[in-house]
C-alpha cells in the first residue's frame, strides 16, 4: 500500500492533478492498442473469459509507459492547444518506455509473481507503435474540432510569404505557439517552380490567378511577411493590391532591421502594416559604428533639434555617447519634448536644450563662444512650400540668413565640420523655400572653397550638404494628412491625379546625413539615393482600401503654388559622381565666388526687411538663374 501511496503522490501532485484526465485518457488509448494487437496475432483470444488474463498482460508489458510519460510530461499540455512540440514529446515517451519494455521483456519470462502471457519483442513493439499513433491522432483530432468548431476566438486562416529561411521560422514559430492567433494554410512564393508544391504540409502559390481564387476559397485572412523578403513585397504592387483588394491583413515583423537567415526567428513579433511599410525602398546599410566612433566624446551641435529631422539625428548622435550636445531651436515645446525624451532616454549624456533663433547673430555668436562645439548639424530651417511662398522674406532671414550665421560662427570658433540638411526641392528650384535652400548650398560651397584657398588654419572647418526628398512622418507629410482626411470620412484632397514623389523613412535619411557629414572632405552636395517615385494619388487610393473605410472620395485640389508635378534630386550618372556609399552620389555642381555670393545675401536680407514679396523673389532668380516659378504669382518674374 505504500508503494501504490507514493506512486499517486509521484503522479498526482498539485501542478499534475489537473492533467489526470489526459494521463488517463493515454491509458485507455494504450489498453485499446494492446487489444488490437491481441486481435491480430490471437483471433481466438479475444474473449470475455479471457478479458482479465489479457487485461493482466496489457498492463504489465506498458506499465513501462509511465515512465515515459513522466519524463517528457505528455500530460501537461493543453490537448485543444497541441503542437508540434507536444506530438514529438509523445513520440520520444513512447519511445523511450519501448526500449525499457524490450529490455524487461526477457526478465519477465521468467517472473511468476503475476499470471500474464509472454509477449515476444515485435509484438510489444507493435503495440507501442499502435498506441503512440493513437495517442497522436487523439491529439491532432481533439485539436481540429476545437479549431474548427469550438474556438471561441477563431483563428485568423494564414498565408506566409516567402518559403527560405524566414518562411519556415515564421511557420514553425506560429504552428508551436498554442497562444498565436494564424493558422497557417499555405505559402506564396514569386518562383513559378515551386508553384503547386507543398511545404510543411500546406500548398505553395505563386502570384497569379490562382491565389486570387486560393485566398476566397480558403477565406484566408492574413498574410505573414518573411522578414528577409520584405524589400521584395514591397517592390511587387500587384500583390499588394491583390490582397488589399481582397480585405486581407498584412502583417510585417515589428523590429525596424532587415531580417537574414542567421536571425533568431522563433520568437519574432507582427504588426499589422500601415502605408509606410508598403512603399517601396531598397534597404539602406550604414556603417554606422564607423559613425559613432568619429563622434564619440565630441562636443556637437544641433540646429532645428525638435523637428523631424533634428530630432532623430538628436536621437542617433546619442547611441554613440557623445561629450555634449548643444541642442537649438526655436519652438520651445518641442524642444521642451526632447528635454524630456533626452532625460528619460540618455539620462547619462551631458546635454543643453537651448531655446534660441539662429538669425540672431549675437545670441548664436554667446553660444558658440561657450560650448565650442567640433560638430555642428544643421536641419533649422522653413520647409512648407505653400507657407514660404506665400512669405518670402521670411525663408530668407530664417533659412538664408540663419545658414549663414551658423556657417559664419562656425568657422569663427573651429567647428571640424558643418553638415547641412537640404532638399531635393533645390534643384532648378519652382518656389521660394526651394530657392532658398539652394542659395543656403551656394553659400556653403563657395565658403568652403574659400577657405580652401585661404588655408591659414591648421584645422579649417569642413562644409558638406545633403540633399534628399519627403521623408515619411514628418510634420506636414501627406500621409498624416490623409489619415485625419480619412477618419473624417474624407474628401482626400490630392492636387494632381499624376503628382509623384520620393519618399524616405526619417531613420535612414539621418543616416545617411550621419554618414555623409563624416566622410565628406568639404564641399561637397552629398545626393541620396530615394528609390522609386510614388504616385500621390495612388498613396491615397491604398490608404483608403486599408483603413477599410468607405465611400471616401479623392478629390483634385489643383497644383499649390509653386509646386512641382514632380521633385528632381540629381541622382543620376550623368550629373552625379560616385561615392563612399551606392546611395549617395555627389552632385556636380557650378562654383560660386564667396565674396560675390556674400554680398548678394547681404543685399537679399536688406530687401527682405522691406517684405515686398516681388522684389525680394526677382534678387532671389538673379542669384539662382535657373529659379522659374511653377503655378506661382511670381511667375510674371521670368517673362
């Protein structure tokens, strides 16, 4: 009686107890396997006068399985919950109970405590094998119904996309987890060779008719995007479409790197996608320890540090321990938001958020003169075409005579290397905030040539600009624009039905300026490379279809003024030389004398002051010839 005590108190201790049905069942499927086994090779056996003698041998050739049981704990899973894992840890208990029984089999040929028939070895073996199948489909059985038709929580019905490495990881990790929400039902893959094939038990498709018609039948739901064929989906509109279309979520991993085949992927977590994750772009990689070594301990400087831009360079500079951040801008609630975030964020980085405007040269000039700074990045600066249109005296004392107080002063007190933010809205610029940014790049080039020739520093300061396009989640982008236009019910007011754009993700623009400012030499007009141009109107025709809402409409505003159908960013061969990076090119660039274009923007700032828009635009278009107004008032300038 002790014994039997302690084998119930072995099996049936609190965390156990409440998995005894499941050990029992597994009992019962074994018993039923023996009997079977006995069917086979004893046809005449199988009677109620030989129950308890069969019964008897049963038990004493599994009694074995116990012990596999405990071992790999079969019976503490979920049954409705099984996976995998759950099926291989039967098999293995199973497994191991046959090799103890083939072992004790020849010892029980001789025991004659109990009244039993002497199995021979394949008959045990067949029996273990009849009753690890059952418990098996006892499992996947349980599971189904479940599945099918007593979940309350249904799971979404799954295709993967991508069929290498992260297409199996991302399948095996949804086909383990028991708390996942997919249920795979098959793959979609762009290579037609595998079309019809099968992988992990479900059906392979390629993208053609037949995954339209593949994706109504199966009801399927959800797409789960391999995080190393995510630059592919991206690229393939057609199937983008053909999902959005079909109401069918899109769901993308939530890290920001790109995915290879030697990342861990049984723990990778989704998000749904939003508009941003579908444009299409080529991953950017950036050396960006080389970066941080460069700037670690140096004192740097940031201009316009609570905007889109400024703010993210703030945030990368920090990775890499800088020796002191002097942050400037004129907005003092965003800038009070990056207090806050450098606090909580880099509590360890000493940093000075100064609220200050860049066009007051001796404010600037006291700034300088305190902190010294080696580094100074400089993204201040008047970007919304419609507003500096409407305003231009204002784009020239902000972004004009700001640069030039920041690049004067920097050159005054040592500053290694001043880098400027620009935009691809400078080149053969249709309007007075594109304009301005290239007098800023005039003025920056023809300084550096300056100094240059000048060389009467040991160390002279470095000046390098960066010219690149829309960047996604900046302040006043489309896209949050259309998202409230959307939730409103709409109209999504577009100008132009053919208006396209470039676009970039704000991390990797900041990079790329990170990575210009370090490896540029000076004067040098650093061009990035954006990918593909988005079509507007398209954008909006996406985002609608994935917001799920309807009967919002697109509506054509007219081009603003001074707005182009489309941004020019010189990134091609022809206009463009080679550089350290294959997404960034040199622009090639007439030069402009310093004292020359010193003098213009001294004149331009006077006029300015008297805020007569038309002449303030014509000293702009002597200064930049190839300035012709677009849709603009100021166009009877170039007649």
């Amino acid at each position: 009686m002790k014994l039997i005590n302690k084998i119930f108190k072995w099996y049936l201790t609190k965390n156990a107890l409440p998995y005894w049905v499941v050990l029992a069942i597994d009992i019962i499927i074994c018993y039923l396997s023996g009997v079977l086994v006995f069917w086979f090779y004893y046809h005449g056996a199988i009677e109620f006068s030989n129950l308890s003698l069969i019964t008897t041998t049963i038990f004493v050739d599994m009694v074995f399985v116990l012990i596999g049981f405990r071992v790999f704990k079969t019976y503490s899973g979920i049954i409705r919950y099984s996976s995998f894992v759950d099926l291989q840890r039967v098999c293995l208990a199973m497994l191991l109970s046959l090799v103890i029984a083939e072992v004790m089999h020849y010892i029980m040929y001789f025991w004659q405590f109990i009244r039993f028939m002497r199995l021979q070895g394949r008959q045990i073996a067949v029996m273990y094998l009849v009753a690890t199948i059952g418990m098996v489909i006892f499992r996947v059985l349980v599971k189904a119904i479940y599945d099918a038709y007593l979940n309350p929580n249904r799971k979404v019905r799954t295709l993967i996309y991508g069929i290498q490495e992260g297409g199996i990881g991302i399948a095996n990790n949804i086909c383990n987890d028991r708390n996942t929400n997919f249920l795979l039902k098959g793959f979609i893959s762009h290579d037609d060779l595998y079309s019809g094939n099968t992988l992990m038990g479900e059906k392979i498709y390629t993208i053609d008719s037949q995954l339209e018609e593949a994706i109504e039948n199966l009801n399927i739901k959800a797409v789960l995007v391999s995080p190393i064929q995510v630059n592919k989906f991206r690229a393939d509109t057609r199937l983008q479409d053909m999902l959005i279309n079909a109401n069918v979520k899109i769901y993308l991993t939530e890290h920001t790197k790109e995915w290879t085949g030697e990342d861990d992927l049984t723990h990778v977590q989704f998000k749904e996608i939003n508009i941003e994750d579908l444009l299409p772009r080529d991953e950017i990689a950036v050396d960006m320890d080389a970066i941080g070594n460069l700037l670690n301990d140096k004192c740097i400087m940031i201009t316009g540090s609570a905007g889109s831009i400024g703010s993210e360079i703030v945030r990368q500079i920090s990775i890499y321990k800088p020796g002191k951040l002097i942050l400037i801008d004129q907005a003092e609630t965003p800038q009070h938001d990056i207090r806050l975030m450098m606090g909580f964020e880099y509590p360890n980085i000493k940093v000075d958020t100064i609220v200050a405007n860049i066009t007051n040269f001796d404010r600037m000039e006291s700034i300088f003169k305190q902190y010294r700074p080696e580094y100074v990045f400089h993204a201040a600066a008047y970007k919304h075409v419609p507003m500096m249109e409407n305003n231009p005296s204002e784009s020239i004392q902000n972004n004009v005579w700001g640069t030039k107080v920041i690049a004067d002063l920097s050159v005054k007190y040592g500053v290694r290397k001043f880098v400027m933010v620009s935009t691809d809205k400078a080149v053969n610029p249709t309007n007075v905030m594109g304009c301005s940014k290239r007098i800023c790049e005039i003025y920056c080039q023809s300084l550096n040539k300056k100094i240059n020739q000048d060389n009467t520093k040991e160390v002279s300061t470095q000046f390098v600009t960066t010219r690149f396009g829309n960047v996604l989640g900046s302040n006043g982008s489309v896209i949050p624009l259309f998202e409230k236009q959307i939730k409103s019910g709409g109209p999504v007011t577009v100008t132009d039905p053919n208006i396209i754009r470039f676009f970039m993700l704000i991390p990797e623009a900041c990079k790329l300026v990170l990575e210009a400012g370090t490896h540029g030499k000076g004067g040098e007009i650093f061009v990035f490379d954006m990918g593909k141009p988005v079509r507007i109107a398209d954008l909006a025709k996406r985002m609608i279809k994935l917001s799920g809402a309807e009967n919002v409409k697109i509506e054509y505003t007219g081009l603003r003024e001074g707005e182009k159908l489309y941004e020019e960013v010189l990134s091609t061969t022809e206009n463009t030389l080679p550089s350290f990076h294959e997404k960034v090119r040199i622009a090639q660039v007439r030069e402009y004398d310093y004292d020359a274009v010193s003098k213009q923007i001294e004149e331009l700032l006077l006029i300015s002051r008297t805020y007569d828009n038309m002449e303030i635009v014509k000293v702009m278009k002597s200064i930049v010839p190839e300035y012709i107004s677009n849709n603009s008032i100021y166009s009877v300038l170039d007649k």
